[in-house]
C-alpha cells in the first residue's frame, strides 16, 4: 500500500483529508463523486441517487458497500453534517478540476501529471477555496499541513509556495484567466477556450458547439457548473401541495413540479431539511427527476397492461409506472445487473408495488432471443407449444428461486402484505403491450448532478454505446406487441444516441413508426420537438437532459413484424 494511503487512514479524519481521499479514489480508481459516507437512500446534493442514468461504476458499487459496512477509515468519526460537507467539496473540486488546474500550472510553473496523485488533490482543494469560494489567505497553512502530514515535508513546500502565490495574484486581481473564445478563432480553438473556462472536455464542448450552437452550449456549460437541485416522486395519493406546505414548514424550499404536478415536487434548496423530515426515509417519496418522471409519462403505462422495462435498474422508472398502474397488470424488470435488482425488488416492496412488479437478470438480446424461439415454438402447435409452455413456467420459477432467497420473500411478501412473493412465478408473456427502453447511454445529460462524469467519457466509449443502444432497441422492439408501444429514452444529450439512432431504427423496422404523445399523456408541448420527440435541455427545461421517442408497432402488419424480426434475430 502507498505511504499515503496508511497515513490517511491513521490521522484523525477532518473534511479536507476526507475529500482528498475521496478524490484519489475518483482518480484512481474510478469512483463518482457522490455520497461519501451517508446512507443509501439519504443521498444529498452532489449524488447519483436520482440520476438513474448512466451506470454506476464498479468502484462506485464497492463505496457504497464500504459505506453500508460501517464507512471507512478516512471518514471515521465525521457526523453526517461533515460528511454532506465533504461530498459538496468533492463535487466542486471534480466539477472545476480542469480550471483549477490551469490557475495551479499557470501560478506553479508546473505540469499538474508531474506532481504527485495527493498533493494535486491538496492543491486542487486549496485553488478552489482560495478561488471560487473566497477563503482566507491564512488558510493556505491548512493545506501546507495537511501535505506534510500525507506526504512529507517537500510537498509541504510545494503547496506553500503555489498556494501563496494563487492568494498573492487573487489579492493583486491577477489571477490567470483562461483566454475566451475570440473572433477569428478556429472552431477547434473557440471549444478549446470554452471548455477550459467552463471546466469541461474540449471533445464534448466541441461536439456540442455542433450540435447546439455557441449561444446553447454556454449555457448547458453554465448550467452543469451549478450546483444542482432537486425533485422528489410522492407516493399516490399524497397531496404535493400540502406535502410542500408541510416542508416549508421544516425551511424546505419546495413547490408542486411544474411538470408532473400531481405526483411531482422540486426541491430547490436544503436537501438536508428534506432528509429530516423523513419524507424520503419513510418510503413516501424517492428522489427522481422530473425529465425521467416525462418519460414515463410518455409510455403512458395502463393498468392491466404488460410492461416490459428493459433496462430498469436502479429502477426509478419501474416504480413510478408501477404506481401508475395502479395495482393491476404486471410490470417485468430486466436488467443485466443482477445486484441492482435485488434493490430495485426492495424498494418495489416498499412502495407496496411488490404484487405488479418481478425482476429478471439478463443481457436483454439473450432475453429477446429467448422469447422469439418461445413464440416460433408456440406457433407450431401440439407438442412443441406445450413444451414451450412448459419452458416459460420453469423458467420462471427458476428465475423466481435464483433470485429470491427466503428472507427476501418474506420481506417482500410482508411488506406488500399480499402475495408479493410470488409475483414472479407468473410467466412472463412473450410480447408485452408497452416497452420501455431507457437504453444505457454517456450521461452527457446530467453532468450537473454527476461531476465525475465528464471526466470519464470518452468519445470512443459513446461510439461504443451507440452500438449498443442499436442492438438493444432491435431487442427491444422484438418484445412489443403488435399495435403495442416502446419508448426509446436516453439522459445522452448526443444526437448519436438520440435522433440517429431513432433513424436507424426507423430504417430497419418499417413496422414501427413515431407516433407523438397523445394530449392524455400530458406532455407539455414546450418538451416536444418538431419531430414529436421528448427532448429535455437542461439548460431550457431546468431538468436533467432526456431524450425519449414513443414508437408504435402497426397491429395489422403482422409479416413485416415477423420479417423484420427474423432479421434480427436468426432462427439458428
Ligand atoms: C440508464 S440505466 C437504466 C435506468 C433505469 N431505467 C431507471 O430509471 O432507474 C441503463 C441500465 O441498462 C442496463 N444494461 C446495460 N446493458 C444491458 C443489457 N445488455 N441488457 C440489459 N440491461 C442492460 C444497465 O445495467 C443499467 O442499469
């Protein structure tokens, strides 16, 4: 283990060694910024908790295991309000790192890739109270020490000397500006000077300028700078208006969402405040945007309807067109993450969806092909049919028993107070009536509230996604009925994993066409494109981003149906 790492677990632990922890992990090895030390579920300000977005990276599954076991060594000891505390500095030291690191090499006269991994983190730190918070100059011994104490005495030099002289030139009024984009300047160089002003990625910024124009971009950039706030899903039956009276009452500054009113609030600001008034704790409400609450409301779920949510954990989705369905019908939960199941199954339970809702892990184009060779067994009568019957019932009950261990049934089934345990024993029609595919996408929609994220992707790896979302929307669209609905949806803010893929996929399946949101769906006309797409900008709509397509398969066309899935899914 590196010396560093030793000494930060022995020190007795304060915000700033705890952020510098947190922060190396980020670095190192890829943990997101979010949520240092709190329980699941109370997630604050600076989390994923309601970004049901982009996946949650393995490193950020082992912290939050850590954190249920009891926390680690480096916030030992911290209270809760600590905790808050340094997750807010490690959400802004990630949001502003790339600028912070030009005031720091241009103070320092040092590349930040030739100091080491902790003594950026203490740098960073210090640049960013020094900077944009307005610290005192004193508080520069702060970090000296705390170097010393992680590192040795030569780093403590090295933060002196660059961190005085960030405090010098902020005194002077000279502190280095990154240069703005300019008349004259190529596009590469305008993305360039934006991106560092705004602490983005060039690629990103530039694929942006593209997309959106100057004018937009700036503002997405403004707006994934700020810090973010907040909406809240209540439980049917709750009264958003007197659940907001009642925060109020607790200095909660919330208001009926402008979007979904009847089962919506936003909370603007003290997180903290809504987390004490046990709103979220008691199961009464879940933190989930209202972009993502717009695209359920654009699959317009029915009660006793089929539903398949194809992607569906952490589940957020799942559970708010469970609730719209009122109890009746059934809603299956696929996902390739099998441990995110085994919560989204709890949290069914809690919000009394237990009885409508089962899960099953799988890669979703194994699962649709499982289903094809289903109903072409099916369709050939006698005996193969009965066989294939069969199948579907073992398979269930399987999947039922691989998934729920016997505590878990008991919790499930107590807590519905029904037969919840046993929901999952149904098997699973083979064409469902409604679809939703919340395909895994970049995020590039909700890099407000996940810091870490900008910094992660890459345009390879949204190539790489953008062939993945063709192949599971094929996968996808095999699963609807005829005459049913899928919802295609995104938090990508990428045309090539929006508008594009939505062509591609018209192309292949002439079966399928967009159909816009009917009034019923209550979309506000404001969050359609010309083209009938749900299109959130977080800069507009003040929401996360969101891309989602309601696509209807024809009822009578039932060759190109079969054609079409023949074609994706070869009978061999
Ligand atoms: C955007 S997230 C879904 C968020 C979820 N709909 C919600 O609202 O809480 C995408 C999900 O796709 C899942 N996924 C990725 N590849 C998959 C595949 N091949 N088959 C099934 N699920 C997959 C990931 O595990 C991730 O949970």
């Amino acid at each position: 283990m590196q010396l560093w790492k030793d000494r930060l677990a022995a020190m007795r632990p304060t915000e700033r060694s705890a952020a510098v922890a947190q922060l190396l992990r980020i670095e190192e090895e890829g943990a997101f910024a979010g949520l240092v030390g709190g329980s699941p579920g109370a997630d604050t300000d600076e989390t994923a908790a309601d970004s049901d977005d982009a996946e949650e990276a393995p490193a950020g599954q082992q912290q939050r295991q850590q954190q249920q076991q009891g926390g680690d060594a480096w916030t030992r000891g911290l209270d809760a309000r600590d905790k808050r505390a340094v997750t807010d500095l490690v959400a802004s030291v990630t949001r502003w790192r790339r600028r912070l690191d030009y005031v720091i090499e241009a103070c320092s006269g040092r590349r930040m890739a030739d100091l080491d991994a902790p003594l950026r983190q203490i740098l960073r730190i210090g640049a960013l109270e020094l900077v944009e918070q307005g610290a005192p100059s004193h508080t520069v011994n702060e970090h000296v020490e705390l170097a010393k104490r992680i590192m040795h005495k030569g780093s403590g030099g090295v933060a002196n000397f660059v961190l005085r002289e960030i405090a010098r030139r902020r005194e002077a009024g000279t502190l280095p500006q990154p240069p703005p984009p300019a008349k004259g300047m190529s596009r590469e160089q305008a993305a360039e000077a934006l991106a560092v002003g705004a602490s983005h990625p060039t690629w990103l910024v530039a694929g942006w300028l593209q997309q959106y124009g100057p004018k937009a971009t700036m503002e997405l950039l403004r707006w994934n700078n700020r810090k973010p706030h907040h909406a809240v899903r209540l439980a049917p039956g709750l009264d958003p208006a007197a659940v907001c009276k009642r925060l109020q009452g607790l200095d909660v500054a919330a208001q009926p969402s402008r979007y979904l009113p009847r089962e919506f609030i936003t909370v603007q600001q003290n997180m903290q405040g809504l987390l004490a008034s046990g709103l979220i704790g008691s199961g009464q409400g879940q933190v989930q945007d209202e972009a993502a609450g717009l695209v359920v409301a654009l699959l317009q779920p029915q009660p006793g309807e089929d539903l398949l949510d194809a992607c569906a954990a952490p589940g957020g989705k799942t559970l708010f067109a469970a609730a719209r369905m009122q109890g009746q019908g059934s809603v299956l939960a696929l996902d390739i993450g099998r441990s995110r199941l085994t919560a989204l199954r709890r949290m069914a339970a809690r919000q009394q969806h237990g009885r409508i809702v089962s899960t099953r892990a799988a890669d979703l184009r194994d699962f649709a092909e499982m289903l094809a060779r289903r109903r072409r067994l099916a369709a050939t009568g006698g005996e193969e049919a009965q066989q294939a019957q069969q199948e579907a019932e073992q398979e269930a009950e399987q999947a039922q028993q691989a998934q729920q261990g016997p505590s878990e049934a008991a919790e499930a089934s107590a807590a519905a107070g029904d037969d919840a345990a046993d929901s999952g024993h149904k098997p699973w029609p083979t064409q469902f009536d409604r679809v939703l595919l919340d395909a895994p996408c970049s995020g590039t929609g909700v890099l407000a509230k996940r810091a870490d994220l900008r910094w992660r992707r890459t345009p390879e790896q949204i190539e790489h996604m953008a062939s993945l979302q063709g192949e599971l929307l094929a996968a996808a669209a095999s699963l609807v009925k005829p005459g049913g609905v899928l919802v295609y949806s995104t938090c990508s803010l990428e045309a090539s994993e929006n508008q594009q893929q939505v062509a591609a996929f018209l192309a292949a399946h002439p079966d399928f066409a967009v159909e816009p949101p009917p009034a019923e769906a209550g979309i506000p006309a404001h969050c359609l494109s010309p083209e009938g797409y749900l299109l959130m900008l977080p800069h507009v709509h003040g929401t996360d981003g969101a891309f989602a397509v309601r696509l209807r398969r024809s009822g009578d066309n039932e060759s190109s149906s079969a054609a079409a899935e023949e074609a994706a899914w070869p009978t061999s």
